[in-house]
C-alpha cells in the first residue's frame, strides 16, 4: 500500500535529514567494512552497529539523535543484507550512496506508526496529513505495519507499507463431515437426507441416447 503524505516544511526538514541520516550510516558502515578488511580482520555487521552507537554519543555527530534510532539501524541493516547478496553471487559488491543519485527514502519504525484523524504519526517527525482512497484502520494497536518506507520523488512524499490484519477466528463447532451412499437408481443418498437422483436414468437422457 502506498500513501500521499502532505508534511509541513518543518516535518520535511525533519525528514530529508532523516534521509540524510540513513545514507550516511550506510556510507559509514561501508567504509569501516573496508578498512576492517584491509586490516584483515573479520567483517562483521553486529560490530560495526556497536561501534556506531559509540559514534553517536561524541559531540561532533549528535546529531545523528535528532532521527529515528531505526532509520540507522535498518541502513546497516540493508547494507549487511546487500553484502549477503554479494557473497552469494546475486549482486555487485555495495557502493556508497550519493545525495543525488540514491534513492530518497527512511525506514519508518512499525511499532510507533499509527492513523487517526487523517493523520498518520511517524517517530521523530509527528503526526503528518496523508492523501489516499485507501481505507486504512484508525488508532493505535489495530493492525501491524510492514515494512514501513517513507520516500521523496523530488516533488511529493510517499509512505508504503503492508499490513498485518488479525482476523477473528470463528470456532465450528458443528460436525460437517457427511457421509455418501452411491447407487444405481439414485446417484448419491447423502448422511444428511439428502438424495441426487441419477439422471442417466431421466427420460431426457434416455431419448438422447437413442438419438
């Protein structure tokens, strides 16, 4: 399912750089998977996202705090799926991403993502206004969104995702098996009464066969 969103210049703001933010932990993680495989050391994903939540406590890059911590977190993420393709042969080796040239877009955390009042809420950005004909389930804990992306095409703001609706299950409590005779003069005599006749035995079909 994909939306329009209609955010106010301070949510865009808050989320080019949220865009911003993910591209560059993911040029960063890059980088420290090449430089640990020049010191031929292992490369290993868990430790590069360690080392990046040191990175955001130091003064100079705070303001990687200022987003969604799981905007961050799913680019590495991205990045060690992207690494797992490579070794498997299903793709080129990753490559650093450019402002212009990557695509504009941020994970959106699941768990905090909701609609009320035409509104939809998203973490560190707010409750923005959204356009659709879609009929999306209101309030909190009604339904879990997958995969949520919020993506930039240059002009307008989009928010996909999938949705994971718990439908009610209805106990049966009634037996419906049913059991069936099959005969000569009737076709089928069921458990439950009821009795199909056999229509090769009909007047019709008899006429049609002499034909």
């Amino acid at each position: 399912m994909k939306i329009r969103l209609l955010p106010t210049k301070e949510q865009e703001e808050k989320m080019l750089k949220t865009i911003g933010c993910a591209r560059f932990a993911w040029n960063w993680a890059l980088n420290r998977w090449n430089e640990t495989h020049k010191e031929g050391k292992p490369c290993l994903m868990s430790n590069i996202r360690k080392e990046f939540t040191q990175l955001k406590k130091q003064e100079e890059y705070k303001w990687l705090n200022e987003v969604s911590n799981k905007s961050t977190d799913v680019a590495m993420k991205n990045l060690d799926k992207a690494f797992m393709k490579f070794f498997n042969k299903k793709a080129n080796y990753p490559k650093f991403k450019s402002k212009k040239k990557s695509k504009q877009s941020f994970y959106v955390r699941y768990d905090s993502l909701y609609f009320v009042n035409n509104m939809c809420n998203i973490e560190k950005i707010g409750k923005v206004k959204y356009k659709t004909n879609y009929k999306i389930p209101q309030g909190r804990n009604i339904v879990k969104f997958m995969n949520p992306y919020c993506s930039f095409d240059g002009k307008y703001w989009y928010l996909s995702f999938n949705l994971d609706i718990n439908e009610n299950q209805i106990n049966i409590k009634n037996n419906l098996s049913i059991g069936v005779d099959l005969g000569i003069k009737e076709l089928a005599t069921c458990s439950n009464g009821m009795v199909f006749n056999n229509i090769n035995k009909t007047k019709k079909v008899k006429k049609l066969n002499k034909r």
